[in-house]
C-alpha cells in the first residue's frame, strides 16, 4: 500500500488536519520546509504516532518526484524514498530496525543536543506504528508522478 495523496479543492482536509493537531507544512512556505523544522516535524509526528502532512496548495500540477524529495533530501540523503517506501506490512521503510545498530531508521536523524526530546525513550513502538505521511494539494490534477506514488483520496465538497 501507498501513502495517500489527499486532493481537495476545498480545503477541508487540510483544516482537518491542523485542528487534530497533525504538523502540516507548507511546501511553498521556506519556513515550513527547512530542514531542521522538517525533521523535527518528522520526529515529533513519529513520537506522537501522528501525521505528516505536506501541502502543495493550488501548484500540485508543478510538483513532481523530485521536488517533492528535494527538501527531505537536505535533510539527510534518501530520506524521502525511506519515507514512501513501504512494506508489505504498510510500515515506512524508515521505521526498520537496522541490523548493525538494532535501531530505527529514523533514529540517525536526532541530533547530540536533542536527545532529552527524542531519546529512544520517547519514542512508543505502538505510537510509531500509527504514524502516517499525507501529501495534500488543492489542484483537481496533480502531477502524473504524484498520482502513480500516492493512494489518491479525493474530497468532494
């Protein structure tokens, strides 16, 4: 399974979103997407067991792979592909255990001075398992690769 592309022209599911307390960025906003925020952001969601999601706005039709990856990409090389790819057991490849370090993924990305937020200590095997990573734009037709990596979840007003 995929992650879903939420397409609403009505901004519903993005209101939705911010009022549950999920961290939504901007894509076109330069402060949403720094890459520190980013990967707090990424932590955080992954901490509470909550979502992720990345708003395109009205320019999803502009928005391919590449564009969509590149400010993950600054935050540590592959980290978008590690976010989307799942496995069979709809896990993000992020979340795998890796074998010489008997750790998650996602753990390389807390930096020295931050351990006291995200510790391992913090983080909840369950909690993480219901994170989730929502790509959500306003536009009727996203660009074609966006269609082909995400489950497509249409809201109709």
């Amino acid at each position: 399974s995929k992650w879903p592309l939420l397409i609403d022209p009505s901004d519903c599911g993005r209101k939705l979103l911010l009022y549950a307390g999920c961290s939504v960025a901007s894509f076109w906003r330069p402060e949403d997407m720094d890459p520190k925020r980013l990967r707090i952001a990424l932590l955080s969601m992954l901490r509470a067991g909550g979502i992720l999601a990345v708003d395109l706005a009205l320019f999803g039709v502009g928005v391919d792979r590449s564009l969509l990856a590149s400010p993950f990409e600054q935050v540590r090389p592959w980290l978008f592909e590690e976010l989307v790819a799942r496995s069979a057991e709809g896990r993000s490849r992020l979340l795998e255990v890796q074998a010489s370090t008997k750790r998650a993924r996602f753990h390389e990305l807390v930096e020295k001075d931050e351990k006291k937020n995200f510790g391992l200590e913090h983080f909840d095997d369950e909690r993480i398992s219901k994170f989730k990573f929502v790509v959500v734009t306003a536009t009727e037709r996203p660009h074609k690769e966006l269609l082909s990596m995400f489950d497509i979840v249409r809201v109709v007003a």
